[in-house]
C-alpha cells in the first residue's frame, strides 16, 4: 500500500542522504533542507552538493536545488527529490509535512519541536524522546544501531569515530588550525601513510593512515581547530566513494520503519 505522504529532512549531508534515498526508493515525497554553505565530508554521497551545482545524483537518484516552494511538484514528478536552501526551516509552516526528521547530527537538541509535525524524527543524541521528538534514532555504530527510541535520548556523543578496517582516529582528518581550507588532494585519490592532504592556514594535514581519500571538504571551507575535514577508508576501495555506508543505509531504514509504525495501521 502506497503511503502518500510528505517527509521534510533537515540536512543533506552523508546521513541524511542515507534516508533521503531510502524514503525515496519507498516513494515517499522527500523534502531536503540545507544551510547556504553546507560543510559535508563525504560529498561524494551527498545531496547537499546540489547546493553548490544545482543537482547532486548519489546511486542513480537526484536532488535537485529549488529556489522556492513552487517547484516542488514538478521535481517530484520527475522522480527527484527537491532542495530548499532553508537552514530554519522557514517553508516548515506553508509545507506542513506529515514527517519532520531532525537529521544533522548537532548533538546538540537545538531548535527542535514536537509540534512541528505529526510524527517528528530525531537523529543522534542531544535530543529527548517524548519532549523534543517522538522518535529518536540511535547513530553510534554497534549493537543498537538503528534502534527506535519512543523515551529517552540516544548513548551520548563518545568523540571515536566507528571502526573501519581496524582503525579509529587514524582515518580521520581534522583541521590543525582555523582558517581556509585547501586540498592538495582530489577527492578518490589514494594516500600514503604521512601523506599531505591539505592545509588550513598554512599548515600541512598529513595523513593518518594509508588508503583511499574517501571524504574531503570544500576547497575554501572555513574551518575551526578540531574540525572534521576528511575522511581516509583504510580499505582503499574505490567502489566505496559513491555508494552508500552502512551506517547511512542503517539510519534510512531505521526512519522508514518508524514511519510506517506510524501511518500504516
């Protein structure tokens, strides 16, 4: 039985593509909503690069930029999923989705209702089932990946990324300073042990781990000490640039399964 219904996600980075796609492919009337200067690592798998080039095509689907409400049907009708430069969600009210998915992973629970819409999704922690949404999807990678939550909050942000190949930090790529981002690499490319990769400010980012360059900042992306700004997959595998993670995958289904809970009685 087709469900027609409306489905609004903030954000359009890796994760929220992972359920953008999966709501998709369940035809699902998706909504994306993404800042003006969107600042995804893997933007190989990210509908917010239609953002910067007007349409983003991650595994056979397409995003396409609108500049306002009007064009959603015909992008819609075309088998496409529209993209409103929107970070405040300002169309929420004149869009009325029946579905609100919280899905940038602040971590922080900002900015969050759920009076926003009938069934209001939240992704990660910062946010509290039965207050802020009325399900919150658990992302730390493990057993409970995926898991519903009708009370209570996700595990707590642990700052370790996921096991990839063996290795944690190794494979991540944070900002030695702040200031402009600059690769010195394309992204795909395949790094060495050490390897410049960029530099903020001036200052080399060497690589912490050998493999294939898998996510990679913006050139010209302003950046903080700290920040995430790339991504090495130890495995090297250059099939795994354009496709969907598991974790992504995990996350999609995971929303699609509480929508349905919802709305298919």
């Amino acid at each position: 039985m087709k469900l027609d219904l409306m489905v609004l996600i903030k954000g359009a980075g890796e994760m929220a593509s992972g359920v953008a796609f999966c709501l998709h492919q369940a035809h699902l009337r998706v909504v994306l909503s993404e800042r003006p200067q969107p600042l995804a690592v893997r933007r190989a798998v990210s509908f917010c690069e239609a953002v910067h080039q007007g349409r983003m095509e991650v595994e056979g689907v397409t995003a396409v930029r609108v500049p306002g409400l009007d064009g959603l049907a015909a992008i819609w009708a075309a088998g496409q999923i529209p993209l409103l430069v929107d970070p405040e969600l300002a169309y929420l009210p004149a869009l009325k989705p029946q579905v609100l998915v919280e899905a940038t992973l602040n971590k922080q629970g900002l900015d969050l209702d759920m009076g926003d819409a009938p069934l209001v999704i939240a992704l990660g922690p910062g946010f509290y089932a039965g207050r802020q949404a009325h399900v919150v999807v658990e992302t730390n990678r493990g057993h409970d990946l995926g898991r519903l939550i009708y009370e209570g909050q996700a595990q707590a942000n642990t700052g370790v990324p996921g096991d990839i190949g063996g290795l944690t930090w190794q494979r991540v790529l944070r900002a030695p300073a702040a200031g402009g981002f600059e690769p010195s690499l394309e992204l795909g490319a395949q790094v060495a042990l050490g390897q410049e990769v960029a530099r903020v400010a001036g200052q080399p980012l060497l690589a912490g781990t050998a493999g294939l360059l898998r996510g990679l900042l913006r050139p010209g992306s302003l950046v903080h000490p700290g920040q995430k700004v790339g991504d090495i997959d130890p495995r090297g595998d250059p099939a795994y640039l354009r496709t969907i993670s598991e974790k992504a995958r995990a996350l999609g289904g995971a929303v699609l399964v509480a929508i349905m809970r919802q709305f298919n009685r």
